[in-house]
C-alpha cells in the first residue's frame, strides 16, 4: 500500500516535470523548475564537488585516487603483475569446455565496457586538454592505470557475494557486497551503506546514466541535422530503450551491443591513422605530454592544472572505484570470482589508458590547441581555456580535430556519439534496476515501475535544458564512489586471501589451461 | 573394438536422413554405437546486454532441456526400440568444431551430418557447417544429401 503510494506520487511528480520539461522545449524556459531543483540539491551538489581548501582540486577525484593508489599497493601492483593473465582469461584460454553456453569473462567486458566507453571518451578528454593542456594526458594514463585495481577489487567481490536465485538469474553488486561482505566481517552498518549505495545508484542511473546521455545524443543530432525540439528526439530513444527493457525486443539490443565495439574500434583506428599520417610529430606530441605534465606550459594553474583535469577526466570516463562496473561483472558464473576481477581490471586499460589517450593524441597532434610561436606556450582565453583553431570546445573539437585529417569522420562520430549515449542507457538502465530491486524487491510489477519511469526520464533529459538536475546525477554517480570504496576498504582482505589462494594454485599448477 | 559413429542432430528433417543413413551403417558394420550430438550455436565472444547476461544461466538451462526433450530423447527412445546402441548430448559451441571434438574424444570412426536443401537462414547456417566441417574435421565425414 505504501508502496503504491509512494509510486503514485512519484509518477505524479514526473508528469509534473515532463510538463515543466515540455514548456521548456517550446522555448518558455521554466526558471522555477531549475531553481526550486537547485536550491533543493545544490548543496549535495556543492558537497560532492567541493574543492579541497585553498585549491581547486575537488576532493572526490582525490578521493577516487587514493582509493586506486591504496588498491593498487595493497593489491601489489596487481595491474601490472597479472595483465597478461587477464587477457588469457578473456581468450577463454582458463574457461570450462563443459560451461559453455554460460557467460564468458569477454561478454561480461564487452558488456561492462559498453556502458563505460561513451561521451567522456570523446567530449570529456576535450574539455580536459583544452583546460589542463597536453599534460593532463600524462594524469589521465596515470589515473587509468591506478583504477585498474580499484575494479579488480570491486568486480571481484561483485561476483563473490552476488545474488544467485532458484530460477538460475542474478544480482549482484556493491550493496550485495557491502550487506553481505560486512555481517561476514562482524561490522555494523553494512545494511545502511548498502541502502545509501543504491539510492544514489538509481538516481545516478536516471541521471548521469540516462537524462545526461539522452541531452549529449539530442544536442549531437540537431548539431548535424539543425536545431529542432529535444522531445522528438527524447520519445524517439525512449520508445527504443522501452522496446529493448520493457518488450525485450533483443535484436536492438544486439545490433546496438555489437555496432558499439566496431564502432569503437573504428574510433581507435582512425586515430591510429591520423596519428600516423602525422608521424613526424609523434616525438612532439609525447614531448608536450611531459613536459605539460610537470610544468603546464603556460595552461591556467600550472601542473596542477593540468593534474586536477587529467585525473578528473580517467576517474569520470572509467567510473573505477564507483561500482557500476561491479554489477555488470557479477553475472558471470564462475568457480573463482578472483578470475572476474582480473578480466575487469582491462576495462579502465582500454577505456581510459588507449581510448581517451588516442583522443588527446588527435586533438594534440592535429594542432587544435594554439601555441605562442614566441614563448612556445599555450595561449589562454578569456575563459581560462587554451585557444582552440576554430574556437571550438568538447564533442566538437574532438569532431574538428578528426575532421581536419579525415573529413569525413564528424558524421562516423555523430553516429558514434549516439550510439554510445544509447548503449550506456541500456547498461544504467540494469545498474538502476538491481539498485531498486534490492531497494523494493525482486518482481515483475517493482521491475516494470522503474523500467517505465527510466523511460520516461529519457524523455525529460533529452526536452529539458535542466542543469541542475544533471548536475544533481552526476553528483549521485559520484556518491556512490563514496559509499563503495568504504565498503572495499573494509572488504579488500577478503579479496587479498582469494587472490593469494587463486595465485598460488596458478603458480602450482592446479589451475591449468583447458585449451592447448 | 566397437565403431563409434557421430551424428549431428538440428531438429529438422535432413538430420533424420543422417540418422537413417547412420542406422543404415551401423546395420553393415555390427558392433557399432551411434552418438547423437545436437548443438547449440553459441559464441563466447559475442556481445550481450548486462540484463541479458543475468539471465544467461537459466537460458542456457532452458535451451539444453529444450533440444533434449524435442530431438535427443526421442530419437534416442526410437533407437533403442529398434535395438541400436546409442547415446546423446547437447552442447554449446560452434557446430563444426564441436562435431570434430567430439568425434576425436570420443574415438570415433566418423561423423555423419546432412546437407540442408532447405532455403532460409537455417540453411544457410547448416549449409556452412557442413562446408566447414569436411574442410577441418580430423576424422572421415559423410554428408547426406
């Protein structure tokens, strides 16, 4: 009964905003809703984003950091030590013949990694070099490299306490883990932080996973085809990622699930070819890297500038340390969830460290970010900003940059763009679910409820020009950062004594290859 | 020694040629035992929604009953009322690599599919398999026209 209130209400509220949302879209944009919004959460918004006293660091990229760096020495550079068994097991060199049929560990990354790899890869490296320079590339690999062992540790505990049901299904993620894992260790507050967790999941998950990639796919189609209102654009993706979730029509899922990787491959490779068709400046282009590392050259704030940019970008494109990628991961049955932390620990490798690098090698190379011929440092707007060659700024001078080798390619990234909006939509509308079905219960009416109202907020993200809302989302993707890596460091020794175990029998012998 | 030969099942009505021409061989050679193998096509590498890898186990599950109960049980039933040796298995995988595997694992002295003359997809599929088969498969392959 509460239940339903509770729903009644809510739905009463959409309709409400869908309203607000459709005023703005002809043009009376509805100040009221936006301010009454943000006076409602700007101060979560505030909070998650503040910076660090006497900087403009934000303290929750240091947060992600330390969390990776304390992994990743804890774990024993892990990353590093266990790379190349990590691709051995997504060959499916490790894999049972007699498991066949069952999810492999390259379907569980391929699945992870299409709801990661997406805007941040293309527009968010953008805005990142055009306001920390070339340096922030060198911060940004770094911060991919040491996430890599913040998603070792949480996929592997993904699996090790999801969910399993009579029916053969599965949940599972950090609050699984963090309820679980904490009454396994005697700790209290498991069952809060839990809830905490998945509460900021589903807003996250209408939010940054939903409302913000819908306004990025509407503002990348209009930019090619003309301006037109957003709702069209909003109904049109809702009534397909309603066909997908809801009707489980699986052949859009399928074409989208396989277009995404080509089109990702064809992203690396076109970078790959401009990078080489501008071979003599290979050497330059690194040289910029260092150098802008350790002293700017010129960007406003110096290194750190180019720090804060380059660490803030890897942490919000491989989403390491906030436990999406956990939920993803934990489908996959396998006798050694060590082996799924392993496989998971690529994702921010090629999401972060070759995705997002090709990109900021383009931009580099291609002269997009204008230099002093004089002083050989970089000339700053008004706005802080590096002069960009035609002015321009995210998608777009990502689109510019590609399009000034290969003119051709804005459309291929257009196509890209929504294609990726798309598919991360698909991936947060499941992260979402599992967070509400462990809010309110496994059932099919509790699904459709939100599976409805996800496809509503489409919709609303894609008519509405509603900045704090989506500033509001994205805060909630970053609370839930904050939740997970306290549950891992409570959780880490467990993961510690599974690997030394796994290790060790790997290094025995006792776990051999099954292929030849 | 007993002689093993392999057959591969698809639920349609070339496969049961294959079977009549497997039974009509194990007739001639005496002691044999005839393997069924149905396989369902299945990649590890192709791509998937996170929903639907969670529900990847009970598919799998529901699939394996399915080809079991509709084709291997009761052509292995028949079988055996007609006073053959047999056996049978449903697998996951790609078809003509699986036929083969299965035929080296198990010993066998061939393996025996059909040569689809339907049109469609399915034939299509089941055309490719064949072609693949004989061009890789490490024992003597028989297709059945």
């Amino acid at each position: 009964m509460h239940f339903n209130k509770m729903i009644s209400g809510a739905v009463v509220s959409f309709i409400a905003l869908l309203q607000s949302s459709a005023a703005m879209a002809e043009g009376s944009i509805d100040q009221t809703v936006n301010e009454a919004f943000a006076l409602a959460t700007g101060w979560f918004v505030n909070l998650i984003f503040a910076p660090l006293p006497g900087t403009s660091f934000p303290w929750i990229v240091l947060w992600l950091v330390t969390g990776a760096t304390i992994f990743t020495l804890y774990f024993g550079f892990i990353q590093f030590r266990a790379i190349r068994h990590s691709i051995s097991l997504v060959k499916g060199d490790y894999s049972d013949p007699d498991d066949a049929g069952e999810v492999s560990h390259f379907q569980a990354l391929a699945t992870a990694l299409s709801g990661t790899v997406g805007l941040g890869n293309i527009a968010g490296v953008a805005v990142a070099v055009s306001i920390g320079g070339p340096g922030a590339t060198f911060w940004m690999i770094l911060a991919g490299l040491m996430g890599m062992a913040s998603k070792f540790t949480e996929c592997t505990l993904g699996v090790k306490y999801r969910n399993e049901y009579a029916d053969g299904t599965v949940s599972g993620g950090p609050m699984y883990y963090i309820s679980k894992g904490f009454k396994e260790k005697g700790l209290p507050g498991g069952g809060f932080l839990a809830i905490l967790f998945s509460i900021f999941c589903i807003l996250g998950a209408f939010g940054g996973g939903n409302m913000f990639q819908a306004n990025q796919a509407h503002a990348q189609i209009s930019s090619i085809v003309g301006d037109y209102p957003g709702w069209i654009t909003g109904i049109i993706f809702a009534v397909i990622v309603f066909a997908v979730i809801v009707g489980g029509i699986k052949s859009i899922a399928n074409v989208t699930e396989k277009v995404v990787p080509f089109m990702g491959v064809l992203y690396v490779a076109a970078s790959v070819i401009i990078i080489l068709m501008n071979a003599d400046k290979i050497g330059w282009a690194f040289g910029q890297i260092f150098e802008g590392a350790f002293t700017g050259l010129g960007v406003a704030g110096g290194f750190v500038g180019a720090l804060i940019q380059g660490f803030k970008r890897a942490a919000f494109s491989n989403e390491a340390g906030v436990g999406s990628a956990a939920i993803a991961h934990s489908a996959v049955r396998t006798k050694e969830p060590i082996t799924e932390g392993l496989v998971s620990l690529l994702e921010p490798f090629i999401d972060t460290v070759v995705i997002c690098t090709m990109t900021a090698l383009v931009i580099i190379i291609t002269g997009q970010l204008t230099t002093d011929p004089a002083t050989g440092l970089y000339l700053i707007g008004e706005n802080g900003r590096i002069i960009t060659a035609d002015g321009s700024s995210g998608v777009a001078l990502t689109s510019a940059a590609f399009g000034s080798a290969l003119s051709w390619f804005p459309y291929v990234l257009a196509v890209a763009v929504v294609l990726f909006a798309f598919s991360t939509m698909i991936s947060w509308s499941y992260y979402g679910l599992k967070a509400w079905t462990y809010l309110f219960g496994e059932g099919k009416t509790t699904e459709l409820v939100f599976k409805v109202l996800f496809c509503l907020f489409v919709v609303i993200g894609a008519a509405a020009n509603l900045g704090p809302v989506i500033d509001f989302s994205d805060a909630a993707i970053f609370a839930m950062a904050v939740v997970n890596i306290i549950g891992l460091y409570f959780l880490m020794s467990l993961v510690k004594v599974d690997l030394n175990s796994y290790l060790s029998r790997l290094k025995s012998g006792e776990i051999q290859k099954f292929k030849d | 020694m007993s002689t093993k030969l392999i057959v591969g099942l698809d639920g349609s009505e070339p496969g049961e040629r294959a079977l009549t021409h497997a039974k009509h061989l194990s007739k001639l050679i005496g002691d044999c035992t005839i393997e069924l193998v149905y396989i369902i096509e299945w990649s590890p590498y192709s791509f998937q929604t996170p929903e639907e890898n969670a529900m990847r186990h009970k598919r799998r599950e529901q699939e394996i009953k399915l080809a079991s109960e509709r084709v291997i049980t009761p052509a292995l039933e028949t079988l055996k009322s007609e006073g053959y040796i047999a056996s049978g298995r449903v697998l996951h995988g790609d078809a003509a690599e699986l036929l083969n595997k299965v035929a080296v694992k198990e010993k066998a002295q061939q393996i025996i599919v059909a040569r689809s003359t339907e049109t469609g997809i399915a034939a299509k599929l089941f055309g490719s398999v064949t072609a693949k088969l004989v061009m890789s498969a490490s024992v003597p392959v028989t297709v059945v026209n």
